[in-house]
C-alpha cells in the first residue's frame, strides 16, 4: 500500500506508537470485528444455502423463504464492504498511514478513529464527501 500523503516512514511509525497510545487496541478492535464479520457471513452464507435444501412447498412459505433470501444478500453485500474498509485500515497501519486522511494529508482526530477505527477520512473531509455524494 503507498499512502498518499509521504512522509518518512520509519519516523512516522514511531511518532505513531507513541502520539497514539491506543494504536494496538485499535489494531486489536480491527482484527476482532473482522473475524466476527467473517463468522457472521459464514452463517449468513449457510443460511442462504439452507444447506442445500430447495425451497418449501407452500407458496406462502416460498415467497417468506425469497424474502429472507433478499435480505441476507443485502447484510452480506454490507458486510463484505466493512470487511473492505478494515483490510484497507489494517494495511495503512502496517503500512504506517494509519490516522492520515487520505485526501487532505491531516491527521484524523484520535477520538474519531476511536469511534471507527476504519476511517481514512478527516471529519472536514468526510463531510465535504457526503455533501459532493447528496448533491450528485
């Protein structure tokens, strides 16, 4: 991974583990919620499956089976996008870009990234994209 913003890379890991105390936790809180995302999309893949089992006879019962069906593909599209979001924050914490904003180049303010740890976007920054994505 090249982050956008370079800076030296050596100096910035180090600035990093110590202005940042709670980079481990973060780290740790990442790799958790990846693995319960993974479990979960597991069970939400064995469940669309219904173990290989066809739908029910009753057409009643069909259209409910093809409803739940919907609904377990929109939970694991959103599932696989957060998944997508924390491979990219782990590796820009192995890449030492974590707490960058990826379009401005500032810091990203430590209480944000306590509040999700995924972020690669400054508040200043997240909000002029949700107002370019609301005008579209």
């Amino acid at each position: 991974m090249v982050c956008r913003v370079q800076r030296h890379a050596a100096e910035e890991v180090r600035s990093m583990s110590t202005a940042k105390p709670g980079l481990t936790v973060l780290y740790e809180r990442l790799r958790e919620r990846r693995r319960a995302l993974e479990r979960r999309l597991g069970r939400v893949t064995g469940d669309r499956r219904r173990d290989g089992g066809a739908l029910d006879p009753d057409f009643a019962e069909q259209a409910v089976q093809r409803e739940n069906d919907e609904v377990l593909d929109v939970l694991s599209d959103t599932e696989r996008v957060e998944l997508g979001h924390i491979d990219a924050a782990l590796a820009r914490i192995d890449a030492g870009c974590f707490g960058i904003c990826d379009a401005c180049g500032a810091d990203i303010d430590p209480m944000r990234l306590d509040a999700l740890p995924s972020a690669d976007l400054c508040v200043d920054c997240a909000t002029e994209r949700e107002h370019t994505s609301a005008r579209s």
